[in-house]
C-alpha cells in the first residue's frame, strides 16, 4: 500500500490513537514536510506505523532518503571551500611561527654574551679572594688540631646513644606508615566504584524502540532508534520512550516500565519519577 493510500484510509486521530504519534508529525509526513523532521524520528515513527497496520512505507522512505541526499550533495560543496581558508591559516601561522623563532634566537644570544662578561669578572675576583683564604687556613690549622682531639672523644659517646634512639623511632615510623597506607587505598577504591555507579545509567531495550534522552546537566540531548544496550555517564537525565518495554539500571536501582505506551522518565538527585503528558522536568 503506498503512503497516499494509506493517509486516504486511516484519519490522522486513528493513526495517533494507535501509534501514539503526534498529530502534528503525523501531518508533516502527510504533507511531505520532511524537513520539519529529523531521520532518526522519522524512521522510527514508519517503523511504528508498519507494526501497527501492518503496511509496507518503503516508498515513502525512499522519497525521505532522496530529498536528503540533495541536501547532503549541498553540504559538500560548501565543504570544499573550506580547506582553501583553512591553508591561508596555516601559512599566516607558518610564518608567526618563523619569526617567534628568530625573536628567541636574537634574545638567547644576548643573555649568551651577558653571562660570558659576568664570568670573566667572577674569575678576577675569585683569584683575590683564594690568596686571602689560604692565608687565613693555614692560621686556623694549628688552633683545629687542639680543638679536634677534643671533639672526637665527645662525639664518639654521644654517635652510639643517637644510632640506637635512631633504629628504634626508624622501625615505629614504618610500622605507622603501612598501616596508614592500606586503609585509605582500601576506603578510596569502594567510594570511586559507588560514585562511578551513581554517575552513570544503562538502558536495556526488550526489542526495538525509539526514545529521547536528555541530560540535564549539560543540557545535551540524543535520540535513538535501536535494540541494543546503552551507558550514558551522568547524574540526571530526562527520557521519553516509544514504549516502555525497557529496563533502566541507574546505580543499585532497576526501572521496568513494562507497557505498550510512551513512557516518561524523570531521573533526578538519586531517585526516579515517572512524569505524565505535559509535565516538564
């Protein structure tokens, strides 16, 4: 059946009670308004109309896919004027680039020549004062050997009674030290798995269905079309299904709408609330 026929047969308010479709969709399909529609949606809401009739919109689909492809034959042109502006860029950066290095070569020449004069003056000093303190040392060698004998005695008792205070507070540190350090790696690894359970949630779909998904903390949303297992990092999100033949694992908690209708989903703070028609997050 093609899609004219099928629109002269069924009212829009007959297809929307049966499909849950809006009406306003339902009219811009009608009316061949694809534009107004985006393919994920659209393709989904065929899909949709295909089960419940039990009708073939290939054609339909086909007549979708063409006026998209037009539309992509006119991105590509604007796509090719692209990498000219994009090689101008480049080459004004090639050339920011030539004269940074040059400004810093200029620049490490001169600190080069700065140190050099800075060293020839340190070595002239340096030679008065060596001859000033060997003439000091060989004073002080006479009045050190006195002192030194002294000193040894005194040193020798008090070296065994400092190694032996040394050892004992050496081993209490390190017996300290790996108790305080298996404990907090213990504690920190079981709050990082509750957190990165908590901060995230997986849909499991029981067969095809379409939803929206929609973080509301940064206020990005997608939409899919499919049958297979999804994870989304985050906290809190807003999430319409086609059908709530589905299974939402958010941290400890399962959600199984587990009906035919659209479903609603407010995940918020931890907790889960289903939302009617016209409620808003």
């Amino acid at each position: 059946m093609s899609a004219n026929k099928f629109f002269e047969q069924f009212s829009i308010d007959e297809i929307s009670k049966r499909t849950k479709i809006s009406p306003i969709s339902l009219r811009f399909i009608k009316n061949k308004e694809y534009e107004k529609i985006p393919k994920v949606k659209f393709l989904g809401f065929i899909k949709i109309i295909e089960r419940e009739f039990n009708v073939d919109l290939s054609d339909i689909i086909e007549e979708y896919n063409q006026i998209n492809h037009t539309e992509i034959k006119e991105e590509t042109i604007i796509q090719e004027k692209e990498p000219s502006i994009k090689k101008e860029k480049n080459y004004i950066i090639f050339i920011l680039g030539i004269i940074l290095l040059i400004s810093s070569a200029i620049l490490l020449y001169k600190n080069y020549t700065n140190e050099n004069e800075n060293n020839t003056t340190n070595n002239k000093l340096t030679t008065t004062n060596i001859t000033e303190i060997n003439n000091s040392l060989e004073s002080n060698k006479t009045q050190n050997k006195l002192t030194l004998k002294n000193n040894v005695t005194e040193n020798n008792l008090t070296d065994k009674n400092l190694s032996q205070e040394t050892n004992k507070t050496q081993s209490i540190i390190a017996n300290t030290l790996e108790t305080n350090i298996t404990n907090p790696t213990k504690e920190i690894n079981l709050t990082q798995e509750k957190k990165a359970i908590l901060n995230q949630i997986t849909i499991i779909p029981q067969k095809l269905v379409w939803y929206r998904i929609k973080n509301l903390d940064t206020n990005k949303t997608s939409e899919y079309l499919t049958s297979k297992t999804k994870t989304f990092k985050g906290k809190n999100f807003f999430i319409k299904f086609g059908h709530g033949e589905v299974t939402i694992k958010y941290g400890n908690q399962t959600i199984t709408p587990n009906t035919k209708k659209i479903v609603r989903i407010l995940i918020k703070n931890g907790k889960y609330q289903f939302l009617k028609k016209g409620q808003t997050p």
